[in-house]
C-alpha cells in the first residue's frame, strides 16, 4: 500500500493559522481605529450643533429685548456673535473660544474666567467688562475699548491687535500680564 503525501494544508497548517491570526488583529484594528474616528466625528458634530443651538438662543434673547442676559457657562465656540448688543450679559465661565464677536457691545458683560481664546474682539465694546481669569490668548483686540475693564489674571498670550493702534485701555491689559509674570516668579 502507497501512502500519499500529506495535503496542502498539513504542509503549511501553522503558516495558515499565523495568516489568519494575523488578519483577525489586524481587522480588529482597523475596526477600532474606524470607531474612534467615527467618534471623534460625532463628538465634533455634536460640539457644532450645541454651540450653534446656544448661538440661536443668544440671538433670541438678545432680539427680544430681554433685561437680564443669563449665558453664564454655555458653550459658544465659533459662534458668530458679531455686531450683537450682549451689554450687561453675564457670559461668566462661558466657552467662546473662536468666537466672532467683531463689533460687538460687551460693556458691563461679565467674562470673568470666560474662554476667549482666539475669538475676533476687533471693535468690540468691553468697557467696565469683567474679564477677570478670563483667557484671551491669541484673541484679535483690534480696535476693541477695554476702558474700564477689570482684567485681574487675565491670560492674554499671543493677543494681536493692529500695530500702532493698541486697543483702548490696553494699559490694564499690559497691567494685567505684568502681575501674571510677578506671580509666576
């Protein structure tokens, strides 16, 4: 009696079994990195869509001639906010990172410990604003009147406003970072 060779797969049975390990991870992978973009996506699209939501409202609240302007901590980042009378708000803690608030009258506003990072302040009305704690790093101050304003511990690194033409009441701002530089010492 002849004996037959063994078959393909007895030949190269753990070579197969290493493949097909091999692809289930790397599948897995691939599924899981798919996931977490999908995710990352969602959370964006949801960020999007509640700053948008708290844009609307703002406006509402503003068009309605409404006395009191509670904003205090809604999230606002990239809103377009611009030209608003928002003058007494209190838009303390409030997310407004990016934010276009060009021309807009923000005096009286509380800002205290509000994030303004990189929003467009150019022309904007902040006098008598407290803006205590608040973050203003990389924020355009262009032409904006800072008259007034209570800028204690307010961050303001990378801040740009047009050469030769400081924002009104920069000096408290200077101030401000000259005590925040004390106190890193």
């Amino acid at each position: 009696m002849e004996t037959t060779p063994p078959g393909f797969f007895s030949r190269h049975r753990d070579e197969l079994i290493l493949q097909a390990i091999g692809s289930l991870v790397l599948g897995m992978i691939v599924s899981l990195a798919l996931y977490v973009v999908d995710q990352m996506r969602e959370d964006a699209r949801n960020a999007r869509d509640e700053s948008l939501g708290n844009s609307l409202f703002v406006r509402q609240a503003v068009m309605a001639d409404r006395d009191i302007l509670p904003f205090s901590a809604l999230y606002l980042a990239d809103a377009q906010l611009s030209g608003l009378d928002l003058s007494g708000a209190d838009l303390s803690d409030a997310v407004l990172a990016g934010a276009e608030l060009k021309e807009t009258d923000l005096s009286g506003a509380d800002l205290s410990e509000a994030d303004l990072s990189g929003a467009d302040l150019s022309g904007a009305v902040l006098t008598g604003a407290a803006l205590a704690e608040a973050n203003l790093s990389d924020a355009d101050l262009s032409g904006a009147d800072l008259s007034g304003a209570d800028l204690t511990q307010a961050i303001a690194d990378g801040a740009t406003y047009d050469a030769g033409d400081p924002p009104l009441g920069a000096d408290a701002l200077l101030t401000s970072l000259a005590v925040g530089d004390e106190d890193d010492d």
